[in-house]
C-alpha cells in the first residue's frame, strides 16, 4: 500500500481554478484533492502532467526507455507516438520493439499503428504494412490510433487500400491522426470528412484556421527542424479546445534542454491564458486520444507534475502512477539493456559512384532550397557548375552536390543539388532520411560525399561529418535510428557532431542533421530527393 501526499497550489484546468491544497495519493491513483484556501503566492504549483500529442520517438536517436528518461524531467508524463520511422525499416517487429522497449519505464507512451509504410512508391523501404496489417496492430490494446494518413491524395480518390485502414481504426473506435501539408478548401473538406481528426503540418494561420473550421484539431508543433509556434499560436485564443502541443521530431539535444513544458512558457509569454495553454498541453490530447493519463481528479491515475509557477513552468517534480520519477533535473528513470533491431545491406561506396556527368546541352540546374525551420523546400533553377564534363558542388553559391543511397541493396546512387546549407567544406550523412530512412548525405566534393556515407555504413546506421581531416559518427545501431546508450551520453556526442557541422563545416542551419532528415521526405512539398532521383511533391512525379 502506497500512500503519497503533496502540498501546493492545485490547478484545475477545466473549472479554470486554483486553491491551495493536499494532493493524496493512495497505490498509485489520487485519493482525494484537498483545497485548504486561496491560491497562494511564493507556493509551487500542481498539476497533471504534459503530454507530447504527436512524436516520432525515433527522431531523438533515442530507444523509447531512454526518450522517457530525459523527458520526464521536463514534466511530461505521456506521449502520442507514431513508430512510423522503425516501422519502415523493421516493419511490424519494429513496431513491437517500441511498444516493448516503452514498456520497461514508468512512463505512458501510446503507439499508432504507421499508416504509411512505405510512405510513397517512389522510394525504397525496407517494409510494406497493408491494411491486413494495420487492422492487426490496431487490435492491439497498445496501439491507441492510426497514425498520420500522409497519403491524403489516397484519401481524396477513395484509394481502397487507404479507406480499408481508415475503416478498420473506426471499427476499433480509435482516432486516426492527418498529415496534410497545405490541403485547404473542397479538398482539406473532403479529408476531414473521411475521418481523419488532426493535423500537424500546418504553416500558417489561414490554413489551419480552415481546417479547424472543418472540424479538425490542429496540433502547433514545435520540433528541432519543424518550427510553426510563431505562426500558429495567435489561434489558441479563441481554438484552444481544438489545439495541442508537439514535436514531431525533436533531437536529443533540444530534448535534454526541454520538452512541452517551454511551449507552455513561451504561449503564457505571447498573453494566451494560462488555463487555455494547460487545456491544450494537459487535457486536449488525454481526451482525444483516451490516453492512460490522469487529469489530476480523485479516482485518475496519480500522473502530475510540481511547478516553481505558471510563467516559466521550471518543473520540480513529475510524478507516473504515484512514484517520483523526476526531481529538480535528476531523472530517476534507469537505463534498460536493449537489443539492437537493423536491416542494413549496402556495401561500402566508392568515389567514382558520387560522379554526375553533365548532359549535352545543360540548361539550369533544378535545385532544392532547404528552408531553415520547415520541412517543405522551395524549387530553384540555377546555373549547373561544370567541371571536366561533370556536375560538380559550387560552395561559392552555397550550391551542394546531395546524394541518396540506397541501404537496402545495391543501387545506383540518387544524385541531385541543394541550396541554403551553408557548408564550406566537407560532408554530412545521415541513416536518419524519413521516411524510409536511406542513407542521404551532402558534400563539397565526391571524396567528402563517399567518407561520410561509408563512415555511416560501416556504423551499419548513424550521422556522419567530417572536414578538414577530422571524422566524427554516431552509431545508431537500432534500425539505423537510435543508440542503444543512456541518453545523456548520446545527446552529448550528439551535440558535438551538431557544432562540428557549424563550426568547421560553416553550416548555417539551426538543426543541419534535422534539416538533412527532411530532404528525402517526399510527402512534403516542393522538391525532395529518394533513392530513385529527384521527385517533384506538388506533380508526385519524379523530375526528368
């Protein structure tokens, strides 16, 4: 028998009240709430912990035990997460690897099952789940959506397979998550309609609006590459029971700094009531999703957090079930031997293979423009840089020469150019490439390009950089995506091989890995690169 209480100012979100309190708690569930008199200044504050309404634990190259660990210091006690990145190279057993790996800490994550694997035909992934699949992960009690629908042209012509997936997370009566890049009007109509409840990707104000307007919830997100805050926020005043907070992908070295609990600071900072904030980081995604959280009332699972106060939410404690995980930034969450899952069967590259003949006659070049803090880029076409006959990198331009392997097989390699990275010298590369997860690299030269592509495949998956006669890597040896190490150690040598990119390479990117991760995502618009070549997202075509 367990019995806990604490002292504080208790917030109750709903009523929009706070009193001055004892919290009881009793095996593991809140017993009774107290209120003793008015709030009380100078006391800390209570209340139900945050919740991550949408992330690719993957993302931050961590195994979810240790994502948990480093999370749980920043008040959050839950997570709506979508295991679509394993799953495209692992399949289902990648997906049961999270739910099993999420299962040794105290901590409440709640899996979708990928509704998207592969994501597009016009790439190679290591795994397919067909909507035979995907009714058998949704009949798990641990799988709690089906996560985000991206092939929303599937949606919009009826495609059967897609509504077979649509329709058998209805028959289980579980929410089905949207990914629609700026889909408005008729068309954004027409995909709501179908089922699909949230969405987000949204990057201004007017779509998401629109969409909100249909019926939808619109989640701000906030990631390491992703940043859509700004543009979004003004909405939460008069939205906020149809808003969440999240990530998305958020890397090891912004988790370690913070979580959801600096979107509650910086939305209390732009003059969004407070109580409207915590509705959205606290209650939207529990309801929405019948999460396992409780909500901090009398009979609820004893998840909650002790704030310093409601403006900058510094989190002195975070409670799971009644049990102090969390104390003053000291996790309590152990680290957990895990195994390492993969598919890696490439063969080390050669020079020769990053070489770009120039054709006959080259007119400009297509080039992709990388948007610091999006996920979309823009098209360009510029002047080719030609030497000896072949394309060749024009740092002088900040024009790059990227590439796509293929880590599945042998293939030939995917050859293409890219603006806005910065990179002076050297080459990055990376096994982390959504979202079938290939290997994408970009480089000044060919030699740069090869040492750091093959610097990943020996790693068998990881990040890779190197200039001016220095290597760095990070081994990622679980599908290619995350360590297998305690999460400090890797947000550490993350954030060495981060600054190295800035620093000796002259990168000017927030989150250049992050960015990189991105450019072969082909279900955002306008121009990305697969293992198969250059593909245009607004034709959903590849580019002569």
């Amino acid at each position: 028998m367990r019995m806990l209480q604490v002292e504080g100012n208790i917030v109750d979100i709903e009523n929009k009240k706070i009193g001055y309190g004892i919290l009881r708690v009793h095996d593991g569930k809140i017993n009774d709430i107290e209120i003793l008199g008015n709030e009380k200044t100078g006391s800390p504050y209570i209340l139900p912990g945050l919740i991550d309404s949408h992330v690719h634990i993957e993302s931050s190259m961590l195994v979810p035990s240790e994502f948990a660990k480093l999370a749980v210091v920043h008040g959050s006690t839950g997570t709506i997460s979508d295991p679509h990145e394993i799953a495209n190279v692992c399949g289902m057993e990648g997906v049961k690897f999270m739910i099993e790996n999420g299962n040794t800490v105290p901590f409440k994550f709640h899996f979708g099952a990928p509704s998207c694997v592969p994501a597009t035909l016009f790439e190679t992934a290591g795994a397919s789940l067909d909507a035979g699949d995907v009714t058998k992960l949704l009949a798990m009690p641990e799988i709690h959506y089906l996560s985000e629908m991206m092939n929303f042209p599937g949606v919009l012509n009826q495609d059967e397979e897609v509504m077979k997936k649509i329709a058998a997370a209805k028959n289980f009566n579980k929410p089905v998550d949207g990914h629609a890049p700026g889909l408005r009007g008729e068309d954004a109509k027409k995909y709501i309609e179908a089922g699909i409840s949230t969405d987000h990707e949204c990057f201004t104000a007017e779509e998401a609006l629109g969409k909100l307007k249909f019926g939808m919830k619109i989640l701000i997100r906030e990631g390491s590459a992703a940043k859509n805050f700004d543009a979004l926020i003004p909405l939460m005043h008069d939205h906020f029971e149809n808003m969440m907070f999240c990530s998305d992908d958020k890397h090891p070295d912004s988790l370690e700094i913070s979580h959801i609990n600096a979107l509650c600071a910086r939305a209390v900072a732009y003059g969004i009531d407070v109580f409207k904030v915590l509705q959205a980081a606290c209650i939207n995604p529990v309801k929405h999703y019948n999460m396992h959280n409780g909500l901090l009332k009398p009979g609820d699972a004893a998840d909650f957090i002790v704030v310093d106060d409601l403006i900058h939410f510094k989190v002195l404690q975070t409670y799971i079930d009644g049990a102090l995980v969390a104390e003053n930034g000291t996790s309590f969450i152990k680290t957990q031997p895990s195994q390492a899952l993969n598919q890696f069967n490439c063969s080390i590259k050669k020079v020769a293979d990053f070489a770009l003949q120039a054709k006959n006659n080259t007119g400009k070049l297509p080039v992709i423009e990388a948007l610091d803090g999006q996920l979309i880029t823009t098209k360009l076409y510029c002047t080719p840089n030609i030497r000896q006959g072949m394309l060749v990198s024009n740092p002088a331009e900040d024009i790059l020469k990227i590439v796509v392997v293929n880590r599945y097989k042998d293939a030939p390699i995917a050859i293409s150019f890219i603006k806005n990275t910065g990179i002076k010298q050297g080459a990055m590369a990376s096994s982390v490439a959504h979202d079938s997860h290939n290997i994408v690299a970009v480089g000044v030269d060919d030699t740069s390009l090869c040492q750091a592509v093959n610097l990943v495949i020996q790693n068998q998956g990881g990040i890779s950089a190197l200039a001016n006669g220095i290597e760095k890597s990070l081994a990622l040896p679980v599908a290619g995506l995350m360590s297998t190490d305690d999460g400090y150690s890797v947000s550490k040598a993350y954030t060495e091989i981060d600054q190295f990119t800035k620093n000796e390479m002259a990168s000017t990117l927030t989150a250049p890995f992050m960015t990189l991760s991105f450019m072969a995502l082909l279900v955002i618009p306008h121009l990305k690169l697969s293992d198969m070549g250059l593909f245009d997202g607004d034709k959903f075509e590849f580019v002569p």
